[in-house]
C-alpha cells in the first residue's frame, strides 16, 4: 500500500432542494453501463460532460450536490439559469461565494441527464487541481447515485452502473450487506471501533461513506464519551474543504469492524470541533469511512433500496501508512525543461556526459524543449522528518532520490512519502534561485 493520505473534500452544504431531471440510460445497453476511472490519492476521478462539454469530476459518496470549482484558461462551459448563493463546508474559514445554475445537460458514458442543477463556486483559492496533480473541474455524488445501483471496483479501477428499473442486486455469500441511513441526501452506515488497547471494548459508530476523502477512517471528538484523541498522535493538516484548511490530530486504533471483516490498526483522523461544526449538525454521525478503506473492497451502492454491499479484496490485510516526511506536496503548474533529443542526459553545464571521452568534450547544439510537471512544497508540518532538516514551504523540488521530479506523477511522490518507515529520501530544491539538497529518513510518529 504506497497512496498518500493527504486530501479531503468531502463538504456539508446547505439543504437546497429543487426539482431536477434523472439520469437515463441510452445506447444498446439499458441495464448496465461500465465506465474507466482514474484513482488518484484513493479518489475516484471520471469524465463528466456538462453542456457538451467534457470534463474531470471526483465521484463523491460524501456530497449532496454537484459543484464546479475549476475552470482553466482554456475552458469554456455556458451556465443556465443562474443565481447567487453561499456554501459552506469543512474548514474554519466563513461561507464562500457561489452561482446556482438550473437545467444543464449532464452525461456520464450514455447515462444522461437534461435537467440538472450545478453549483460554481466563485472563489479560486479552493484548487483541487494542484493537490491532485491533474486538473479537477469539480465533484459529483448523490446527483448521479440516487438514480443508478453502482459497483466500485477499485482494483480494476471501473464502474458498473446498474439500471435500477430492470436489475436487482444480487445476494452475495462472501460478501457484507449493510442498510443505508441517509441525512441531507448522503449515506451512512453503521460500524464497530476499538479504540485503545487497554479494553478489548467496540464502540458502535455512524460513519458517512466518503469516497471523496483519501483518509481510512476519521472520528470526531465529542460525539461518544470514548472517542478523543489516543495518547500517541501528532498534529497534522488533514486537507482542504469548502470553508479552509481542516486540521486534526492523526493516530491509529487497534481495529474497526465493518460486519465481519476485520481491518487492523487503521490510521485515523480524528477532527476539532471548529473544523466539523457542520458535519456534526448530524447528531448521531461519529465521522466517516473514507478510500483508504473502502479501496480493499468492491462496494455496491443502492440508494433506492437503501443497500450497501462490501466484498473483500487481497489488499484488506495491507498495512495503514500516511504521510511520514511532514511535506506538504503540491502542483505547480508545468515548467519549460531543455533536453538533448537522442535523450542524453544534460549535466549542470549544459554538456552531454554521454559524449565525453578522456579530455574531448563534444557541445550538443541541438536540444528538445518540453513542458514538465513543476511540484512545490505548500507546507512543513511541524517536528516532521522534512522540517528538521530545514525544508521549507514554497521550496520548488527538482530531484527526489536522483531522479528528477518532472519524471513523477504527484500520486507517485505522495505515495513514496507514505510507504515504508525507514526509507531513505534525498531531495534537491530550488530555494531564492539556489539549488540546496537534504536527506532524511521517513519516520512513523504513531
């Protein structure tokens, strides 16, 4: 297990109803459809075409309307029917600006909708994109869930959509069927956490099925006289919501039952007060199941008969890790790299080290210029392995373990953080103009 633990966006918005259309199934097949995903940082990320226009959205267990939140340069997308409003979620900061716009055209595959609402928020601080590594116009979820039965295949990394008018989920003796309670239009189901290893006692807990959070598990402090925050933690930015930055203390427990499977020693988030006050308006709601737990299985979801069914995985033993250097890792938009075209590598002088040979040095006049991924560091947290060797925020990173950073995906650097405690890592960066290198082993605070 090697997926970084970084990003959250799971938001609480205001209870708007409104009349909207549903997704119908077209092409050959109206019974299923299957559609490709990508998984990014145990997110779920599809193709949505608004208005004919083709776009990237994380599929969002966790969020009860479809919201926009990135447009580049080079996009265009015509809005209908549009009104102000405000939104608010996860975070500490206040409510945020928003348009409402009525009776778009959305399709995902051959599901079609004509009638569907869209939320834009207006404030470009809140960026998915760059914390993901690939550009993310916005999240979707109960919009398209409430009108399919849908199986997540995590390892397959594919979607089956089910016509809920003429299939019916099958009952499955190797697997786990839970029943699904709903507030404000998202699910919930019911589990067992044992939280310290003093007593062997389970705690039963409300938790939402969030896909759209990285995290395994997130707990909130308060909501049972037991859950408060282990003795061994450290305090961690756990993401970005709607309203701010969401902060929390990160641990583990010894284990959460989820009917009978088992899963051992997940890492955990456990939430202050500040940053959930809307999650918590749910009074019953203890916190959430997010992809690094529901990625070890294939998961059904039947909204219209309020069913949810596991099936376990090989990777339901792999072990919990997080994000042990304490960097903070961001996409900093693409940068110009000069590269020689038969691909010889360009030393620091501008010289092709494949043609040297004794005291003849051979210039290469001819290079390929290609844009690259540009990755920068947007925090340190505090006593980190990164921090104690003196990585600072807004360091640009240029190599990591001699390979230079453009040759790697964000999901691959988050995952190198978040593997193996002990691990060597050595990283260049670019500070004030100058090159400065550090090394530091990845270390397991909890």
């Amino acid at each position: 297990m090697k997926k970084g633990i970084l990003f959250i966006i799971s938001f609480i918005f205001f209870n708007i109803l409104s009349a909207q259309g549903k997704f119908q199934f077209y092409g050959k097949n109206d019974v299923r459809q299957k559609l490709k995903f990508k998984l990014i940082n145990n997110l779920i990320v599809i193709p949505l075409e608004i208005n004919g226009k083709e776009l990237s959205f994380i599929l969002d267990t966790g969020v009860n309307k479809t919201i926009l939140f990135n447009l580049t340069k080079t996009d265009s997308l015509a809005l209908k029917n549009i009104k102000k409003i405000q939104l608010t979620g996860l975070g500490s900061g206040q409510p945020v600006d928003a348009l409402l716009s009525k009776n778009n055209r959305f399709k995902v595959n051959n599901l079609i909708n004509n009638n569907e609402d869209l939320y834009v928020i207006l404030d470009d601080t809140f960026n998915m994109s760059h914390r993901m590594g690939i550009t993310i116009h916005g999240i979707i979820g109960f919009d398209l869930l409430n009108d399919v039965i849908i199986k997540i295949d995590y390892r397959n990394k594919e979607l089956t959509f089910y016509n809920p008018q003429k299939y019916k989920l099958k009952k499955c003796r190797k697997c786990e069927e839970f029943d699904l309670e709903f507030y404000r239009r998202k699910p919930y189901i019911e589990a067992y956490a044992q939280l310290d290893t003093v007593s062997n006692e389970k705690i039963k807990t409300k938790l939402l099925i969030d896909s759209g959070g990285s995290d395994a598990l997130w707990l909130f402090e308060g909501t049972h006289k037991v859950i408060k925050t282990p003795k061994k933690h450290f305090k961690d930015i756990l993401g970005m919501g709607i309203s701010g930055t969401v902060y929390g203390n990160r641990s583990k427990i010894p284990e959460i039952k989820l009917g009978k499977y088992t899963i051992e020693k997940p890492t955990v988030s456990f939430l202050d007060t500040l940053a959930t006050v809307n999650a918590r308006k749910f009074k019953t709601r203890n916190g959430s199941i997010g992809g690094n737990i529901l990625k070890r299985f294939k998961v059904w979801l039947d909204y219209s008969n309020r069913k949810a069914i596991f099936k376990k995985t090989g990777s339901l033993k792999e072990g919990f890790y997080y994000n042990m250097s304490g960097l903070i890792v961001v996409y900093d938009g693409q940068k110009l790299v000069r590269e020689v075209k038969d691909g010889a590598e360009i030393d620091s002088y501008g010289l092709s080290t494949e043609n040297r040979t004794n005291n003849f040095i051979s210039f290469i006049t001819s290079y390929l210029y290609s844009f690259k991924p540009s990755f920068k560091v947007e925090d340190v947290i505090l006593n980190s392995p990164g921090f104690k060797v003196g990585i600072e925020k807004g360091d640009i990173i240029k190599r990591i373990n001699g390979k230079p950073s453009h040759d790697y995906t964000l999901d691959e650097i988050n995952g190198m953080f978040s593997y193996k405690p002990g691990k060597n890592i050595s990283i260049e960066v670019v500070r004030d103009g100058m090159i400065r290198k550090f090394k530091f082993k990845l270390e397991q605070r909890i």
